[in-house]
C-alpha cells in the first residue's frame, strides 16, 4: 500500500505557478465524475467546460521514480493540471475506494507489462513521456520522497532525414531571427524618419530573407507594417508599437524553452512553424452548437486570406463567449469559398491549434448539418467585450485581429467617422468601412446585435442580427 502524499507535496510537483493554481481549482467534487482509487493508483473524468470528459490515472506504485501521469488533454505539462487536481483531491480524502474504470485499468496493466518486461531485459528503457492522445510521465526525483532517479527514455524509431531536416530549419530560423532583430537595431539607431523606410524595397528585402529563413507569419507582418508608413500624421507610432512586437518575437523565438509551453507554442506558430492537420485533429476537441458568426477577407501579395467566425452557442461559464477561426487561402482565379452560410449553426467537433489562447482550429467530426439559427449570438455590453479583447492580447501580444459581438447603435464623431455606443462605452469603426448606411439603416438608431473584428484601426463590423435577419455586412 502507498503512503498517501500530502496537499503540500502535490503542489510540490507542479511544473509552474498556473498549473499549481488550476489544480487549486479542480480538486473538488464539482469537477470530477467516477473518481476512484486503490492500494496503487487513482482515476477519474474531468468535467471540461465544452469538450468530452478528460480521462485521468496516477499510478503510485513506484516509491522510487514517484508518481506517473496519465491524461488525454491537449496540455504538453507533465503533470498537467488535471492530474495534479486530481492528485490534490485525493490527498486530501476526497476520492473514495472503488473499482478502476476501463481506460485506468489498461493503462495500469500496460505499463506493469512494461516494468516486467525491463527487468527481464534492463537494457530496454521504459518509456516516461508520451502524447500519443494524452499525457504520460512520471515526477521528478524523489518528489514524494523516493529517492533521486534520472529520467529513463524511450528511443523510438526516428527517422534520422526527419531529424536532419528539423535541424537545418531550425538553424535557417535562427539566423533569421537574429538578422531581423540586428535590422530592427539598425533602424531605431537611424530614427523613423531615415528616408530608407519610404522606400518599400527596404521592407521588401527583410521579407525576402524572412521568407529564405522559413519565417513566412513574420514576413507577411513585415509587409504590413510596411504599408503603415506615411499612412497618416501619426503612423510613427503605429509603425514603432509594430516593430516593438516584431522584437518581442525575435527575441522570444531563440528563447522559447524560458517560456510556458503555451506561450512558446504561440511564439512558434507566429514566427511561421507550421502544425499540421493531422496533429491538430488527433487533439481533444470541444463539442458544442457553433454558431457561423461573421467572415472577412484579406489579401496578402496574391493570396486571399478569409477568416470564418465560430462561437459557441451556449457560451462559456463565466458568461465568457467561447470564439474559433477556420482559416481558409485562395490565390488568384481560385478564390476561397465560405465553408458554411453566416447565421447558421452545426453541431461539430472543434480540434485546436496550439498558441498562447485558443483561437484558431479545424472542424471535425459533425454532428449535424448547418442550419439556419436565428436567435445569433448572445451580444455583450462593449465594456465586457473590450475586456475579453484585452485578456486575449495579453496572452498574445502580438495578436492583431479579434471577434467581439457586441450590442450598441452607430453614432457619428464628425469628420465622416462613426462609433458604436452602448451604455458602457464605445468602440469606433474603421476608417473607411463602406456600408456604413446600410447599417445605419439596419439599426434605425437603436441597439442592434453586431459580430465584428476589433484591431487598432477600429470595430470593423460583419454580420448584424436584428428581427430575426441576418445582414452581412
């Protein structure tokens, strides 16, 4: 029989301050469903938010190596804070003896095969560390007192041209890198107004060699960046505030392994790592009725970018409105289509991508076919949304658009310039949006239910719902 740890040790075993606080927060009844344990192990179903129950199982056996982990989160920590809630939870007495559930039952036989079948053969090492549809590990040494064990690992069959090619991408990546922030230096040493800048072959050169460092998300944001300056009176600010975030990722790029593993993951995919489908579909997805909120388009060279707006029809707890992006690319002639009508909802798996907040991600399993939804989102007061806008950048700086549902009516500033108002703030439209009578018209100077981009041009509006329409905007 195993020594049950203490609240103290578990918390011990976290692998930084937020995972330490989720567990915190998930070591209660409310958050688990068939949690049980035994002499060796403890299991349970974390009740996600809005996706399937997340499978979780500790195995206590091993005084020595400590405790393993396993969970079919989308989370790179080991543990994950599932696990350590779960751990937290029955340290303090709240699981109660029980039969093992199917899955904790299969994992703990394979992995008491797996420790026979190394002391039969010590040359095989076992295997600590796994993500092949969750997560698997074990603490560090001597966590809940054995004694100090350096990590076993697994050498699985990899393929040394894989391997190779990573190498090389990576060492493109940093020179890159390095070349971008010595550039950057260069022009905050010479000032904004340093002629060079006018000239777009300055900016079109960075990029080129962004692109030969396989870089692509960093050379798209030079080229837009480019196009702020000389914009308007005050584009060096804009074009300051631009190049500070290009910094930020530089520098975070070459130093991911000091940042959480989210934060990292966003730095990757904003400098131009690119996940694959299969990876991000072999994730845990979110079920739910999704509503087809909004799309804009963007162009980019020759390509067309179209960003289609999902939100979860049931919201979130907390109120907060749970938002996805199905990114879609067209060229020239092959123009991208809307892959669902606006103002309609599907029932669908959604699968993630990684990055510092969960926007982006790819459609699944569906459940059922897009049907016309006319009540539309459930709309926020522009305060609340502002601030949801707000905790969404801080987890990624560098983000530059994103949705807001909003109910307010359209007031003019003067100069040709509107806003939209509510009773506990405003928000302004972009300069330049070209069918601002036509909603005018559709609000008729009342509140209405509006899904929008937000950036720092403004509210740029897409869809409006009102009397039980739909209006694309």
């Amino acid at each position: 029989m195993t020594v049950r740890p203490t609240p103290e040790q578990v918390l011990s075993l976290a692998p930084d301050k937020a995972a330490a606080a989720a567990a915190l927060s998930s070591a209660s009844a409310t958050s688990w469903s068939a949690a049980g344990c035994d002499d060796t192990a403890v299991w349970g179903n974390y009740i996600a938010a809005s996706a399937e129950p997340y499978m979780v199982a500790i195995d206590l056996s091993d005084d020595q190596a400590g405790p393993a982990y396993r969970c079919n989160c989308p989370s790179r920590k080991i543990p994950c804070k599932h696990a350590l809630g779960l751990l937290l939870f029955y340290a303090n007495d709240g699981v109660v003896r029980a039969q093992r559930l199917p899955f904790a039952a299969e994992w703990l036989q394979r992995r008491a095969a797996r420790a026979q079948a190394h002391d039969e053969q010590p040359a095989i090492a076992d295997t600590v560390a796994s993500h092949d549809g969750g997560e698997e590990g074990t603490a560090g040494a001597g966590a809940l007192g054995g004694a100090a064990r350096a990590p076993r690992v697994q050498f699985g069959d990899a393929d040394p041209g894989r391997l190779k090619r990573q190498l090389e991408r990576s060492e493109r990546m940093r020179a890159g890198l390095q070349e971008l922030d010595r550039w950057l230096a260069d022009r905050i040493r010479a000032g904004l107004a340093a002629p060079e800048l006018a000239d777009i072959g300055t900016w079109d050169r960075l990029a080129a060699r962004l692109v030969d460092a396989q870089c692509g998300a960093l050379a798209n944001r030079v080229k837009r960046v480019a196009t702020k300056v000389g914009q308007h009176a005050q584009w060096h600010e804009d074009v300051l505030e631009e190049l500070a975030l290009l910094h930020v990722l530089a520098v975070g790029a070459q130093r991911t392994s000091a940042l959480s593993s989210e934060l990292a993951e966003g730095v990757h995919v904003a400098t131009g790592l690119t996940v694959a489908k299969d990876d991000v579909l072999a994730g845990v997805p979110s079920t739910a009725r999704w509503i087809v909120a909004g799309e804009s388009r963007t162009r980019e060279d020759r390509i067309t970018v179209q960003r289609t707006w999902l939100c979860d029809a049931a919201g979130s707890p907390g109120g907060r409105t749970t938002w996805a992006m199905l990114l879609g690319f067209g060229v020239f002639g092959a123009e991208v289509g809307s892959p669902y009508p606006i103002g309609s909802a599907l029932e669908a798996d959604l699968h993630w991508y990684p990055g510092g907040i969960a926007l982006r991600a790819l459609v699944g399993l569906q459940h059922s076919e897009a049907r016309p939804y006319a009540p539309g989102p459930a709309p926020a007061p522009i305060a609340e949304a502002l601030a949801a806008c707000g905790w969404a950048i801080a987890g990624e700086p560098w983000l530059e658009r994103y949705p807001l549902c909003i109910s307010a009516a359209p007031a003019p500033l003067g100069n040709g310039r509107w806003a939209l108002t509510d009773t506990t703030g405003s928000v302004p439209i972009v300069a330049g949006f070209w069918r601002m009578a036509e909603l005018v018209c559709v609000s008729g100077g009342a509140p209405i239910t509006l899904v929008g981009e937000w950036s720092t041009d403004g509210f740029l509006p897409l869809t409006a719902w009102g009397n039980n329409q739909v209006v694309v905007l």
